[in-house]
C-alpha cells in the first residue's frame, strides 16, 4: 500500500510524464451549482446566545492541491469549542488564518466552530490520491480553520484519515481531536510508543487540569528515573490574548523555559503538549480502535438543530463522556 507521500510524489510524477505541469495551486471550482450550505456560525464571541443557524454560509471550495471536501455525517464538541466561542485564542488564531493580513475583510466571522469531524469524502484536490470520493473518514479540524457544524467542511490531506470500520459516524465523531490531544503529549512530546513500553515500567504524567494539580502531581514521579510530566495547560493562546502577539510570545517564552530548567534540576521532566491535526496519527489510533484498545465514550448525541442544546449541555459540566452533534439528522 502507498503511503501518503508516496501517493502524492506519484500523482506528480505522472502529470509531469503526461506532459503538463505539475499542479501548483490546484484551484478548481466545485461542479456543484451550490453556493451556500446550512451552518451554525457566530458573528462575535459571547456566550450561548451568539450562535446562529444559517443556510447562507459560503460552500467551502477546494484552494490547494492537497485539500479534500468531506460531507459531515457527525461532529462532536470540545472543551475548546466553548473557549473559542468566548474569544479564547483569537489574537494567536487570527495571525494563523491571515499571516499576511491578504484578506480584504479584517474580521475572522461568520466562524464556524467544532473540530471533530466524521463523513464521507465529495471531492479531491489534484494531488489528492490517497483518498477519494465516497471514502469514509476521520479527522480533526485545526482551530485556525472554519469547523465542522456545518454540512460541509474542508480540511488538508494529511489532516484526514481513514475512519475505524468498527465505528458508526456518531461513534468515529468522537474521538479524534481529544485523541490526537493525547497522542501528540503521550508520543510526540513524552516519547512513548510500543517499542520503549512494552514490557517496561516508566513514570508518566498527563495533567490535563492545571491549577493546584501540578503542585502535587510532580512529588508522584520518581526522580532522576527519567520521569516525565506533560501538561496540556499551555499559556501561549491566553498570553498572547492578553498581550499581543510580541509579548505574549516572550512571556510564554519566558514561563516555559523558566519551568523546564526548574523541573530538570529536580530530576524531572517537565514538558508542554497540544493538539496537533495528524491523518498519519489518526492511522495510527485507527489501528487501536479496530483491535479494541481504544473505545469511544458518548455521554450524549444531539441532532443538527439541537447544536446550542449540545453547548449548554458541555458547559454544565459533569458528562461522562462526549457530546456527539448527528449533523445528517432529520429530526
């Protein structure tokens, strides 16, 4: 089976072979004569009474060679969906979506939340020849990019993987953004995999939480063992709200080295992580759901037009598991 590089370099090779130029933008037009899509937006940051259904939100089309179209079956919410809808990153978000402030309208609404997308591929970019339409999938959306409360979404290729065949879409909706969370602290920055665990015993913290926890949780490792503690409370989005883009940047700086130096001289390793959107990863936690080692935990499932209900129903706290948005209900 080609891989994901692989795949692409192929898809170029072959244009070139054919005699035309390898796609550099690869900018098309959807056939479709749609314009707009049915949508949950917000047009300023605030609480619950900021969303708004419309069927009026720009179809999205297809800008870059490596960019697939997916038709939303089911969307789940996170944490982060509540902050972002309070204005949460948005400094440090906005820089992402407009690096060079090319955009005619300096304003990042009507946004789109939700990042956790489960649904079927509609159309492919010109590189694109690692998925197709009609393939089911996965993926979790980055939060610099409109979400996934919507009928349609559009998301990078190496965003996109594969959904479990042991999954409904409620199920697979799930799972990827908190997984790809804990996936990026656990083996992107802790350095766990199932080569140097197997077998083995090793001290490991994942503090989700902050706060008091992390005054406690350290005195738990066992020091000079290579004990390591990951902490997925980063400062950087909230400094650079509160102090611009410069500033908040050396603060954040400033505290992360600070912690890093403070924990290493007492034997421990003190490490940040964040989610970080990974169809290679997503394979990888692919593999762990069809073997039964990974099992999505739903609290509650809520039709498309129940999305503030869903908001509310976060908000309250005390779920025990996710809150699943069914976007193709027609309830």
């Amino acid at each position: 089976m080609l891989s994901r590089g692989a795949a692409s370099g192929r898809a170029l090779r072959e244009a070139a072979r054919a005699g035309g130029r390898p796609p550099v933008r690869g900018l098309r037009a959807s056939p479709r004569a749609r314009s707009a899509m049915p949508s949950w937006v917000i047009d300023r940051y605030g609480r619950n009474d900021v969303l708004r259904f419309t069927r009026d939100m720009v179809f999205p089309t297809i800008h870059f060679p490596n960019e697939v179209i997916i038709k939303v079956h089911a969307a789940s919410l996170n944490p982060i969906d509540l902050s972002m809808r309070s204005g949460y990153g948005a400094t440090a978000l906005n820089m992402k979506r407009d690096p060079l402030k090319l955009k005619s309208a300096d304003t990042e609404f009507p946004l789109t939340l939700g990042r956790d997308v489960s649904g079927v591929v509609m159309e492919c970019g010109l590189s694109v020849s690692y998925f197709k339409p009609g393939d089911e999938v996965w993926a979790a959306i980055p939060p610099w990019k409109q979400g996934t409360l919507s009928e349609f979404v559009v998301a990078s290729g190496n965003e996109v993987s594969f959904k479990p065949k042991c999954l409904s879409h409620t199920e697979a909706a799930s799972l990827p953004y908190v997984g790809l969370t804990a996936w990026s602290a656990v083996n992107q920055v802790g350095g766990l995999n199932k080569s140097n665990c197997s077998g083995k015993r090793f001290d490991f913290i994942l503090d989700n939480v902050g706060g008091s926890t992390e005054k406690w949780a350290l005195d738990l490792l066992k020091k000079w063992s290579g004990a390591t503690y990951v902490t997925l409370v980063t400062p950087f989005l909230i400094n650079m709200d509160k102090l611009g883009v410069a500033d908040g940047m050396l603060q954040t700086g400033v505290t992360v080295g600070s912690k890093t130096v403070k924990h290493l001289f007492k034997g421990v390793h003190y490490r940040w992580a964040f989610f970080m959107p990974s169809g290679p990863s997503l394979d990888e936690i692919a593999e762990l759901v069809d073997s039964g080692k990974i099992q999505p935990v739903i609290d509650q499932v809520f039709s498309f037009s129940e999305v503030p209900k869903a908001f509310l129903k976060l908000e309250g706290g005390h779920a025990r598991g996710k809150t699943v948005i069914d976007v193709i209900s027609k309830k």
